[in-house]
C-alpha cells in the first residue's frame, strides 16, 4: 500500500539524516585498497601525480594516464620509490578511440581495474567569443566525453565482479559557475550530472560493490586558473586550495567510500544558496564578493589576461 510505502520512506530519510550525523561524530573505517588496480587519468602533473603518491601510500598498483609522456614518468618514478608498482600509459583524452586503444592495452598488460579516477581537466582560458571552436570542443571531450568512454571500457568487469569504485573529480564551477569560461563550467556541470546519474544507474542494478565519488573543489592552486581571485577583502575566507590538502581531503572522501565532497565546506553552502535565493539576488551576491569578475585577471597560456582589450 502506498500509506506504508511512505512511511518507509520516511524512516529510511531519517535513518539517513542519522547516519549522515554520526559520521560526523565518529570518522568511518577506511578501506584497504592495497592491490587494487588505480587508474589515474592526467597523472602526470598537478592532482593527478599528488592523487598517484597517495594511492600509493595505500599498495595500490597504479596506471598512469596522460598525454604528457615525460611528466608520465617523473609521476611513475616518484610512485615506484614508495615501493608500489607502476604502469605508464601515453594517452590523448580528447580522442576516443585513444582511450579505447589504451585501455586494451592495460586490460592485457596490467589486469582489469577496479578503482578508476578519472581526474585530467583542460581549460581554455577565453571569453566564449573569443576562443576558437576547436578549444570549446575539446574542453567538452577532455573534462566530460572521456569519463563517458573510460566508463565503457572498465566498468563491464566491475560490475561482472560488483567491485569497483569511480572517482570524478569535477570543480566548484560544476555546482554554480562565473563568467568568462562558459566551455569550462558547462564541462563541469555536464560531468556532475553525468556521475550523480551512473551513480543511481549502479544503485538501480543493486550493484552495492561499486562505489562512487564525486570531488568538487574550489580553485586549486595548480597554474590552471592562475591570477583568478575573488574580492581582496575575502580572499582570507576562500584563498585558492593547497594541492596537497585538496589531495589530503578527497583521498579521505574515497577510502571511506563519499558519495561526494566539496573541498572546502564552504562551497556546500554555495551551491545550496542557489536553491533558495532569487536570480537578482544570486547576481547581486556575485558582485559584492567580486565573482562576477574573479577570472579578470586568470592569464591564459598566451599570458593575455581574459577581459583584457585588443590592441
């Protein structure tokens, strides 16, 4: 009967709402991931090689992804000294039949993965005017597409096993954006639509072995946004994130298998206040914390400051 349905419902949401609170209270036991196949996409540089040393800290076997082959090497030698093996992988995000190419190769060379984090991002830097087709494409392919293909490749076997975990790693400018870099944010907010369904996909086919994690930080202070910051006056409240502790923080979220973690708490409270304030009042929020204009000063890879005037 429906009468009872709901009432079932009721006590699972507040079962819930419990357990939420406890884990609070009391840390989760963290998982033993020593062994598991890690696959690490843009690993050689940023995130992606601090993500590789925390895996393996843990004794995961680790498969580096990235199309910079030399950076690829310098993360696999800094991986191998703390004494967890290492696998290496030349791969081009953007291309899908790369990804499906290269995952065959790990399936026959290395084993079947059971942890995949899918971290490589690109950002084209440039108002939406003013950056050519081909950047807005491949900011589309690299940071949304390639989760979409590298799931089809690994996730048949987990799911064959119900073992398995999938890390996203999206951004703050996947739960609410800013202005100047529409191809990135429509990226991000594309990726989290795509993890929050595949993770309900998974629950339908009570597949409770393979967990996922979304990781939404706030700007890391990596040189992918270098200059942007919001207004002077609260850049105290929010300053760009140490690599280290985001890495720190979302390792955490995964060993104990978090739906989802916004790096740092604050940006909870940031993409709620878009459930509940009107538009005018989003914009007018945007001006006085100076978000409106925060990317005014990001400096792009051709060292042109985006709202800069042509000469």
């Amino acid at each position: 009967m429906i009468v009872i349905d709901v009432f079932f419902l009721l006590g699972i949401i507040i079962w819930e709402h419990f357990i939420s609170f406890l884990r609070l209270m009391v840390r989760p036991h963290e998982k033993i991931i020593a062994g598991e196949i890690c696959l690490i996409t843009g690993a050689g540089s940023g995130l992606g090689r601090l993500l590789a040393l925390e895996f393996a800290k843990q004794k995961a076997i680790l498969v580096l992804w990235d199309i910079k082959t030399e950076g690829n090497e310098a993360t696999a030698k800094s991986v191998r000294k703390l004494g967890a093996k290492a696998y290496t992988y030349t791969c081009d995000l953007s291309k899908r039949d790369s990804i499906y190419k290269t995952a065959e190769l790990v399936k026959k060379e290395v084993g079947d993965v059971t942890i995949l984090v899918n971290n490589a991002g690109v950002a084209s830097g440039r108002p939406l005017l003013e950056c050519p087709d081909a950047l807005l494409e491949r900011t589309m392919l690299v940071n949304c597409h390639a989760h979409f293909w590298t799931a089809k490749a690994f996730l048949p076997k987990m799911i064959e096993m119900n073992h398995g975990h999938i890390v996203s790693v999206a951004s703050f400018l996947g739960l609410f954006s800013t202005a100047y870099v529409q191809d990135y944010c429509a990226s991000k907010f594309a990726l989290v639509g795509y993890h929050e369904s595949l993770s309900h996909e998974l629950k339908g086919w009570n597949m409770d072995g393979i967990k996922t994690t979304l990781i939404c930080p706030y700007l890391v202070d990596t040189g992918m946004f270098h200059g942007c910051q919001i207004r002077k006056e609260f850049q105290f409240l929010v300053p760009p994130l140490k690599p280290e502790y985001c890495v720190r923080e979302a390792m955490k979220a995964i060993l104990i298998n978090q739906q989802m973690i916004c790096i740092p708490r604050l940006m909870y409270f940031a993409a709620f206040s878009k459930t509940f304030l009107p538009w005018g009042a989003i914009v007018e929020m945007y001006r006085f914390l100076g978000m409106d204009k925060c990317m005014h000063s990001f400096v792009n890879r051709n060292n042109q400051a985006i709202g800069s005037k042509k000469k």
